[in-house]
C-alpha cells in the first residue's frame, strides 16, 4: 500500500520530486547515473509512505513487538547522558522512521521523551497530529517562541530530547555548509547544550528490509566553549551538527525524505519551473 501511494505521489508531484532529486544528487555526487537518481528518488518516496503506515501501526502493536523490530548501534550513549544527569539533545534528520525509535525508548525502556515539532496549518492538522505522538507517550514540544522552557525542563528532568534538525523551519538558523552548499540550519541545539552542559547526540533510524528499523547513535559532539562570542561557538558546533548529518545520511541517502525547498538554490530551481515558494525569514 505504501509503496502504491509513493509512487502516485511521485508522478503528480514534479516540484517533490524534482527537490527529492537535488537531493539525492547532493548526497551521492555527480558521478551518479540518471537511471540511479531515478531509482532512489522512487525509494525515497516510498520510505516516506513507509513512514506514515508504519508510524500508524505503532499505536496497536504490543511492546514486545515493538522491541523484537528496533536493532540498536549506540544506546549506550544515551543511557551515559542520562546517568550523567543530564537529558541528551538528540539530532536527527527526517530520514527513516524516527517515531518507532521514540516508541521503543518510551514503552520498552520507560524513559521520557521529548520531541520538538513543526508547527502545521490548519490548527486541527496539528493537533491532530500531537495527539498521536502522545498516544506513542512522547511530550510533544510545538517549535517557536516557548520550546526553549519547555526543553530546558526537559533537560533537567533526564528526557532524551529529540530535534530534526536537518532543516531551518523558522528561517532564523545558523549558516553552514551541508553537503557542499551554503544553507541554514537550526542553531538551537547547540545554544541548548553550552548553556546547559546537554550532550549532542546525532541519531538516525534506518528502516530494515522487511520490517523494523536499525538505530544508530553517534558519540556526543564537542560542545566545550571556545569562541570570545557565544554566537562563535553557536556556528561552530551547529557546522558539526550539519557534518554529522551528512555522515548518517549518506548511509541510506534514498530513505531521506526531505521534500521542501532546504537550499537557497532550491529556490532558484522552483521558481525557474514557475513553482516559487516562500523563503524563511523573508518577507
């Protein structure tokens, strides 16, 4: 059923599918093949849909199968931060079926979780949404002026916190480099962790063929201070933020779903073909 869904949406969606395709040629080089990009752009679709069906599933499964699906790499650094007495800020792109790994820490390992989300229209949409994810028994965060409080309690009360953060929503983020071009990316994580001594911990979940998902846990980032201005080391770590990224998603570049406009030359490319969207942070 996903994968039938998917593929309806890649043929009446060239602006998807031409933003999923830059994607995919950012991550995987110039050296690959149109037939290649073609084959992972459908893939990329299709672990969207897999995503969503899979996501909905979560609610009626038991715990133990919810556990018997979910392979860790990493979990150790999570259980590290947390008997350290701090709540990691977990940094993870929109790639894989990142809410099973939320459900697994929460019914399996009984550990409050925190996600910071995007806020959608209509209002109902939204809410309907932050229902669920607090059926899975996640503390859902809505992004914009209050999710700072909000985190920083989180922190202090030991929940592992989850951040996607391979996209700047709010168009007020840090300028890096992310898979050799100049964009923005949410400066929140890393002004969350000097201020506060929280670990970085980037993340990915992956789906396994089949069923189920392997999580993968890096080490914690270097968040020490080292610039004369916060915003220094701010940028700093943010561009190691973005580094890390790329290194989790160049792993399965074809189950990253990012289907907006992430680049100023995405931009570019939307309005050329007469699909202009708006930029963050402009008027």
């Amino acid at each position: 059923m996903a994968d039938n869904l998917s593929e309806i949406a890649v043929r009446q969606s060239d602006e998807r599918r031409m933003l999923v395709e830059r994607n995919i040629r950012r991550v995987c080089g110039s050296e690959i093949s149109q037939a290649d990009v073609d084959r992972k752009v459908i893939e990329s679709f299709q672990a969207y849909g897999r995503y969503w069906v899979d996501s909905f599933r979560l609610p009626q499964m038991s715990v133990a199968d919810i556990d018997w699906g979910i392979d860790y790499d990493g979990y150790e650094h999570i259980a590290q931060a947390r008997a350290g007495g701090h709540g990691p800020l977990v940094v993870l792109p929109h790639l894989g079926g990142w809410e099973w790994a939320g459900f697994w820490i929460t019914r399996v390992e009984n550990i409050p979780l925190t996600a910071v989300v995007e806020p959608v229209e209509p209002k109902a949409l939204f809410d309907f949404f932050a229902d669920f994810r607090r059926s899975l028994g996640m503390h859902v965060v809505p992004l914009g002026p209050d999710a700072g409080t909000a985190v920083l309690r989180a922190i202090r009360e030991r929940h592992v916190i989850c951040l996607l953060s391979d996209r700047d929503i709010e168009g007020n983020g840090v300028e890096v480099e992310f898979f050799g071009e100049v964009t923005k990316l949410p400066g929140g994580p890393a002004t969350l962790a000097l201020r506060t001594g929280a670990p970085i911990l980037p993340m990915a979940s992956y789906f396994k063929p089949g069923g189920g998902i392997r999580c993968v846990v890096r080490p914690k980032l270097p968040v020490e201070r080292k610039g004369k201005r916060l915003r220094d080391d701010v940028e700093r770590i943010t561009q190691s933020i973005a580094y890390a990224l790329e290194e989790l998603i160049r792993e399965a570049p074809e189950q990253w779903h990012v289907q907006q406009p992430n680049w100023p030359s995405d931009y570019d490319a939307l309005a050329a073909i007469g699909k202009p969207h708006h930029h963050p942070g402009t008027q």
